[in-house]
C-alpha cells in the first residue's frame, strides 16, 4: 500500500484523497481571499459539479467517492496480512 506509513498516517492520507469535494472546499478553499478562490475555481472548472447535478437527494450505491471511502474503510479495519 503506501511504505513507511504507519496505519494513522495511512487513515489521514486515505481521508484526505478521497475527500468530498464540499468537504475539502470548507477544509482549505473558504478561508482563502476571494482572487485565490477564483483562480481555484478557473483552474479546476469541475470541482463541485456533482453537488450542481444532484435533484433533492444522493444516490449512494452509485457514488464512486462514497464507495471508495468505505472500501478503504473496510481495508483500514482489516488487520495486516
């Protein structure tokens, strides 16, 4: 997996890659002055797009970010083979 890791440094490398995109946004985006912001948001032109796309609710079962957390979850809970 990743070397010279141990397992909390795996857990927060793993929650910071697949990360909500709302979630990072409040995280490292909101705080910073609005022309950083902007040019964040020129640079990277489809973050938040699937929170634009959404009609009143999530589908879960169908959410690659949501399915990859829990598949790292489940291997995090795993012990080390």
């Amino acid at each position: 997996m990743l070397p010279d890791m141990n397992l909390e440094q795996k857990k927060r490398f793993w929650r910071f890659v697949f990360m909500d995109d709302l979630e990072f946004f409040e995280k490292f985006i909101v705080d910073l002055p609005e022309d950083a912001q902007i040019r964040f948001f020129e640079e990277t032109p489809d973050f938040l797009c699937g929170y634009l796309n959404m009609k009143d609710k999530a589908d879960l079962e169908n959410d690659e970010i949501y399915q990859n957390i829990l598949k790292k979850i489940r291997q995090l809970k795993k012990p080390d083979q």
